[in-house]
C-alpha cells in the first residue's frame, strides 16, 4: 500500500500543483519572515561586542583641558596600555563648510594599539603620511565623498588659533596652510561612534593620520603650544581597572578634578540600547510565527482535508487511516521543503540589509551574513510544522467525516434567539460564534484571535509610536529644559562680564528663567560626578526630576540616575563629596537629569548642586569667577517663543553676536527613533492577519454552511436577508475584537513604552490613545464589512435546488 501513497502523491501533485504553489509561497513569506527578523535580531545583538573584540577600544577618555599636560608621564602609569592624543581643535574642510568632523589624533599608537578601526574599504592612513585619512560610513553616506577622493583641509595661522580658544570657528576664516588629502579608507571604531562624529544624525568623522598633527602641530596647538589636548586611553585591566588609574592620575598630577569619560560605561549604554531592539525584532518574529500558524496552518488544513474527502475509494480497496495521513500530509510536506529553501534564500539575500537600528551603526562585517543556527532551525522546524498541520487537518477531516463531535451552542447566540432577535442576526452570531460540527464545522477561534490581534497590535503600535513622537518633540523629556545656551567661561576665567549679561537675559520678555551653569567634577564617595550649579534669574530653574526634589541649600545634592546608581546613594542618603577644595557630606535630595556636555557627561550621569554648595566644594576666586572648568548659562523660553528671534535679540542686547545658540537634541533621541519602525512593521502584519483570518472566517463559513443558508432561503429568507447574515458575522467578529482588543492594546502599548522609558532612561508620560482608540472603531467596523461583501453576494447567489440535492 506505500506504493498507492506513493501513487497517490504523483496524481494528486498533478492536479494541485496550483495549490500546492500557492502553499509553498505562503511558507516561503512566513517562513523567510520570521527567520530574517531572529537572524537579524542575534546579528545586531551581538554587534557592539564583534566590533569592540576586533578593535582595541579605548576604556576612558581623561580630560584635564591643561595647555602642557604631559601625557608621557600618563603613559608610564602601571594600568595604562595605550593612549592615543585628541586635539581640541576643530577640522575644517573647504568642501563641507560647517561641519563637526571630529579632532585631529597623535601619538604612535594612534590606530594601532588603541581604537583600531575595522576597514569596511579601502586601508588605514599610513602614520607617516599626513596626506592622507579614513573616513566613517556615516561621512561616506552623507557627504558622497569615498576612498580615493580627495578633501581639502583649512588650517588656522597659530596666532589665530591662540585666540580661537572655545570660539566657534565657523566664525573665522581659516587664515593657515591649505592641505589636500586623500581618503585611502572607509572604516569603523567604537570611538567614533560614542563620540557621536559618526552618530546617525550628525555629519559622520573622519580619522586622520598622526603625521599631520606632527607637520602641523603649531596650527592646531598655537604659537604657545598650549592648545587643550585630551586623550584616549586603553586601560590593562578594562572597566575595573577606572578606580586605580584615577587614582594614580590624581597622585600624578595633583589634580582630582580630571574628567574620565567612561567608554566602557557608555558603550555598555550602547549595547543595552541595540539589545531592547533586537528583543523587539524578536517579538515581532514571535508575532510574525503565531500569524504564520493561523494563516498558512489553516491553508495546510483545508488543502489536507480536500485530500481526504477524495480518498474514499481507495480506503474502500485497503488503503488505513494511516496512510490516509500520510497521503494527505505528503503534498503540503513537500510545499514546505520548498518553501522552507526558498525563505532561506531570501533571508540570506536581506541579511545586507541588516542588523538595523542601533546596531547598524557598530556592524564590523555589514554585507551579506548566513546564521548557520537559524537555517537549520529553520529547515527542520517548518517542514515539520507543515507536516503536524497536515495530519491534524486529515485527522479532524476523518472525524468530522464520522459526525461524533456535538454542534455546541454560544450562549449569546441563544440568549439572542430567545428575545427574538432578526433571523439574520441569529444566523449571523451563530456563524462568528459557533463552531458547527461534520462538513460544516467552520474553525471560529482562529478569526476572534485575528481580530483582536489586529485591532490590539495596532492600537499598542499606535500608542507606542505616539511615545515616541512625544519624546522626540519634547527634549525636557530627556531633562533638556533650555532652549538657549552660551558658552562665558572656561578653567575658572569667564569670557564675559556674567553677573552684567544675567539680568539683561532674565529681562527678555521671551525669556523665562536663566541659570548660570558652573560645572566642575568631584567625587561623590569613590565615583567622578560632573556637578552643575543651580544658580537662576528670573523664576526659578527646575530641573527634570526622577524621584525628590532639587537641592535648596548648601549641604544638599541631586544626582542624575547613572551617578546615583554608581555610587549606590538613594533619596535621603547622606554621600561625602570631594571637590578642588575640600570634603564635605551632601544629603541626597532629588535623582535628576542633567544638561549634556558632549564628551564630557550626558544628560543622566552628574549631579546639581547650589551656588553656594558648589562654591564650599570647589572655593572661590576673587571677583566674579569661581573655581570651574566650564561656564555655561541656560536659557529657558517661554512657550511659543522662536529661540533664533530670541538669540538673535539677545546677542544685539549685549552686544556679543553669535553668543546664544540652541543645544544638540539629547543622545537618546537619534537611538529612540531607530524602533519606531518596528511597531509600525509589527501593526501592519497583525493588520493582515486579522484581515486575512476573518475573510477566511466569513468565506468559509458561507462554503461550510450552504446547507443551511440554503435551507433559509427555501423556508423565505430573503436575498437582503442573506447577505445581512454575513454582515452581521463579521459585525460581530469587529466588535469582539474592539471590546477586546482596545483596552489591551492602549495598555500594551503604554507598558512597553513605559519599559523604553526606564530603560532609556527617560520622563514617562502616558503616550495619548484616544485618537487611535475613536478611529478604531469605525475603521474596524468597515474593514470588517468590506471583507464581508463578497461572502454576502456568494450567500445570496446561491441556487438553493442544487445546494439541497447535492446535500
């Protein structure tokens, strides 16, 4: 009898080879789906940590900002490995005016021992050609310049740089030595990336070789040679090696007041980030499987069932049940096969696509990229899955052929006949509701599901992307409650008269508060903590809090969430805080965001202390100018004032042109952004399936149940009345589906973007629904009824004398 199976399996692939096309490209879409989203999901989760094993990454960034510092005698320390130089001196390029493409880098191991790049094209620059640089991907992409082509820099005369200082020079005019150089590579490094040059929103960076700041050192330094010079730098023992180095730099320099910008702290923030989208791409695959199962098992089901009703004679000369299953499930076995090879193709050929996102940007290998686990997974799993669908769907063929299972009845279908509801209406809730039995079974779960997946699953991406248009159109989300800054001050000189500039700021009518941001690094027990001072005029500065309030006096501090996390002080915990001139013991009042400064500390490491507690903690200069390493002043504007009228203004008021400018948004919102693409993907496919079960739901129920329509129509049910039966199955699938699926879905949406808020971190604020919630529903019900047309006009055309004498 094998051999009639195996007979069996030629006809029958003859005579459904549509169907079974049909089958196989279903399996194709589904399969091909779900295996691209998890192999893109463990691609981009493991791409920081690919990029940061191949590339010796910096674990600190030091920043003294001291003209002279001596950086041998860094290299000399025990927990040091390699450091690269980076000098504070802008890059500017004749044929890209305007833009931030990062800082000149020195010394030997620039490149080499320390942030190796990984070479997407191309070469490194040769460390002795100062003709010559590499470029990120970022830069590539967006100024159309590659490898080979040629960039001219524009150098500064070192008596211009001396008076450059911290002046924006976009505002000079380059007044030096013009230097043609080459792109010889396109490549990536951990450093470029949490430094933001290559950052998605920004212009991209460029590396240059270490020979050009050794030709032209006095045109980046100055004629004094005293131009701020930073350092990168590759610790023996990582992360936990922090501690000890700053220790000994402090020893060393006498200094406790150095910047150390913690890579490894960062790129920890980094992989955290690209981790939550890979977890959303795997959510999205674990979605995409359970349509996969309704979809494409309930085709396998009715093609396995199609079969078995045409196995009646050969089961009358011999043939078992068993190989009944057997010859039912072998043509959709081998439609999967098919399928399976063919969704394997497509994930290979969008791997170039991916990883997406966050990761995207640390990719060492982007291009093609085969997932050996996934593809085995894969081609066993779904021919497999294929095949228990296929046998289900003959065995529940075979036992309602029988006609044992009992028709059960819905309550509210019954509840509806007895208080005399309209024929249709009953007829209509018993097709959505019931499940029916023998020939006219119709499977009704799998539609109810749909509809409140599809409704759900859109309301939840909805809610979800409002958000995150939210927090991308309101930076005080991210603590960012200025529209306005100027830089007045650097290593304890202010650049203007400040106690004079505040109260003219304060008086603009646009203006609603100003706060003088002095900023200085102390340690709040053993942890470096950039402190900010709260100093207002006008109405009062009121940082975004996380849990507390702002400090009020002189012994109180509010830190920023990773500060506090680091030093493990909670609200009312008193902390010991050293500063340039002493100790003293804060309460902790408030867990704050603070204001970003690039390279320096982002908006959720630091701290807010008073004027008066900072001047205790760093002391006092004669005059008007305490001790700080960097004097900002903030502006917050009032609603609906425009900051460019307002700056433009104020620069005349004081008469410092140029002196105001609007801030960065925060580093968060560029990453924010990346996931917004994956609800919108994930709503989309819910859509279809919802779409595409209660379609199934209606068709297949006017196809199962002719009988009894026809039976309807011979007892005086109308043409009208036919098609209002159907309307009235899929008016009650909808409205399933919006009783159910709105609340879940606002709810869901609102718990995973309150997830992506503290994890972020950042304000949650409920991402409003309402909108979504009304259009949903008349969107749901007319989806609903449009599915329903077609079934409607099949139930009204039916020739009700065949239907009977086929029954």
């Amino acid at each position: 009898m094998n051999a009639a199976v195996a007979s069996w399996l030629r006809l029958d692939l003859r005579r459904r080879w549509r169907s079974l096309l049909v089958l196989a490209l279903l399996v194709a879409l589904a399969a091909g789906t779900v295996m691209t989203a998890v192999a893109a999901a463990r691609r981009g989760a493991s791409a920081v940590d690919r990029l940061l094993a191949q590339t010796l990454p910096a674990t600190v960034v030091a920043q003294p900002n001291q003209p002279g510092f001596d950086w041998d005698a860094v290299r000399a320390l025990p927990e040091v490995e390699a450091v690269a130089e980076v000098v504070l001196s802008d890059l500017v390029i004749e044929e890209l005016p305007g833009g931030f493409y990062g800082y000149p880098i020195g010394g030997d191991e620039a490149m080499r021992a320390i942030e190796r790049p990984v070479v997407l094209e191309g070469r490194l620059p040769d460390p002795t050609r100062p003709d010559e640089l590499a470029v990120g991907p970022v830069f590539a992409g967006k100024s159309g310049f590659g490898v080979g082509d040629t960039l001219t820099l524009r150098l500064f005369a070192p008596e211009t740089q001396d008076r450059l200082a911290f002046t924006d020079p976009s505002q000079v005019e380059p007044d030096g030595p013009i230097v043609k150089v080459q792109i010889v590579g396109v490549v990536r490094s951990p450093g470029q990336l949490l430094s933001g040059d290559e950052a998605p929103d920004g212009d991209g960076g460029l590396l240059t070789s270490p020979a050009l700041l050794d030709a032209y050192g006095a045109n980046f330094l100055g004629a004094s040679g005293e131009g701020i010079v930073n350092a990168a730098i590759r610790l023996r023992g990582g992360e936990a090696a922090i501690p000890e180095f700053r220790a000994a730099l402090e020893q060393l320099t006498g200094r406790p007041d150095i910047g150390i910008w913690n890579l490894a702290d960062e790129a920890r923030r980094v992989r955290e980030a690209s981790n939550f989208e890979s977890d959303a791409l795997l959510v999205f695959a674990v979605a995409a499987g359970a349509a996969a199962v309704v979809l494409v098992g309930q085709a396998v089901a009715r093609l396995a069932a199609a079969v078995v009703a045409d196995l009646p004679v050969l089961r009358a000369l011999g043939m078992t049940p068993g190989q009944m299953i057997w010859a039912a499930a072998g043509g959709p076995l081998g439609a999967a096969v098919v399928g399976t090879a063919v969704g394997t193709a497509a994930m290979v050929a969008m791997s170039r696509s991916f990883p997406i996102g966050t990761a995207a940007f640390y990719e060492p290998d982007p291009g093609l990229d085969v997932d050996p686990p996934v593809v085995l997974v894969g081609a066993i799993a779904v021919p497999v899955a294929v095949a228990v669908a296929a046998a289900g769907g003959a065995v529940m063929a075979l036992r309602s052929a029988r006609g044992t299972r009992p028709r059960r009845r819905s309550g509210v279908v019954a509840l509806a006949a007895r208080s005399g509801a309209p024929v249709p209406v009953v007829v209509g809730g018993s097709f959505a509701l019931e499940p029916g039995r023998g020939a006219q079974a119709v499977a009704v779960r799998p539609a109810l599901i749909g509809a409140i997946a599809g409704i759900g699953g859109v309301l939840a991406a909805t809610t979800f992307s409002n958000g995150v248009a939210d927090a991308a159109d309101h930076p005080e989300r991210f603590g960012q409650v200025h529209e306005l800054e100027g830089f007045v001050g650097f290593d304890g000189e202010d650049f203007a008269p400040v106690a004079q500039l505040l109260p003219t700021l304060a008086a603009d009518p646009d203006v609603a508060s100003v706060n003088s941001g002095r900023i200085g690094v102390a340690d709040v027990g053993v942890a470096p903590v950039t402190l900010y001072t709260l100093d207002s005029a006008g109405l009062p500065w009121r940082p975004v809090l996380v849990e507390g309030r702002s400090p009020e006096t002189a012994d109180e501090i509010a830190l920023a969430p990773t500060s506090a996390g680091a030093t493990g002080a909670s609200v009312g915990d008193a902390v010991q805080v050293t500063g340039t001139a002493g100790t003293r013991k804060l309460t902790v009042t408030g867990v704050a965001f603070v204001p970003e400064f690039p390279s320096h500390n982002n908006y959720v490491s630091g701290g807010w202390v008073t004027a008066n507690g900072y001047d205790e903690l760093f002391g006092q200069d004669s005059g008007l100018s305490p001790g700080f390493k960097f004097h900002i002043v903030y502006l917050a504007l009032a609603p609906g004032a425009d900051p460019q009228v307002v700056a433009s203004r104020l620069g005349r008021a004081i008469g410092i042109e140029e002196f105001l400018f609007a801030p960065d948004p925060p580093s968060p919102l560029a990453q924010i952004r990346q996931i917004v693409a994956f609800p919108v993907f994930l709503a989309w496919f819910l859509a279809v399936l919802a779409l595409g079960t209660v379609g199934h739901a209606l068709a297949t129920a006017v196809r199962r149940r002719r009988h009894d329509v026809a039976v309807l129509r011979a007892v005086g049910l109308t043409r009208t009345q036919s098609r209002a039966v159907v309307l009235t199955q899929a008016t009650v699938l909808a409205l399933i589906g919006l009783v159910v699926g709105i609340p879940v879905g606002v709810a869901l949406g609102r718990t995973v973007w309150r997830y992506v808020a503290d994890t972020t971190p950042l304000s949650y604020v409920p991402p409003a629904a309402l909108f979504a919630v009304l259009l949903a529903i008349p969107v749901a019900l007319l989806a609903a009824n449009g599915l329903a047309a077609w079934p409607g006009h099949r139930a009204a055309s039916l020739r009700v004398g065949h239907v009977l004498r086929a029954e």
